[in-house]
C-alpha cells in the first residue's frame, strides 16, 4: 500500500484536478460565443459546448481519480 503523498503532492493533484474541469468548460464559453456571433444563434451553441465542456470535465476529473485505482476482478 502506498504512503500519503507530501502536502505539496497533493496540493498538485487538486490544482490538476480543478484545471482539467476548468478548461474544458472555459473552452466550451469561448468557442460557443464564437459560433454564435459567426453564426448569429445566440445563445444556442453557447449552451451546447458549456454542456459538452462540463461533460468532459467530470471524465476528465474521473480519469484523474481513478488513474491509480487497482482494476476490479471479474467473479
């Protein structure tokens, strides 16, 4: 079993954590305004990409918690 990490490793970890949510929903504003003003839909794909940036935050998020989990055996 592996020791706790220093308080520094897991400072690390939750600034990782908090980056790769925050990234893809920053992403999904940024492009979506984008879409919207080229396009003249408002709001319609601003919603969409925010929608998609929080989805692939939570996997991003859940890839990164269970990196060093062992894998479950099948019965």
């Amino acid at each position: 079993m592996r020791k706790s990490g220093s308080a520094l490793e897991n400072l690390a970890l939750v600034s990782y954590i908090g980056i790769a949510m925050m990234v893809p929903i920053l992403a999904g504003v940024v492009g979506g305004r984008w879409i919207d003003e080229r396009f003249g839909t408002r709001p319609v794909f601003l919603f969409i990409l925010i929608f998609v940036g929080i989805m692939v935050g939570f996997r991003n998020v859940f890839a990164v918690t269970t990196r060093n989990l062992p894998p479950r055996k099948r019965r």
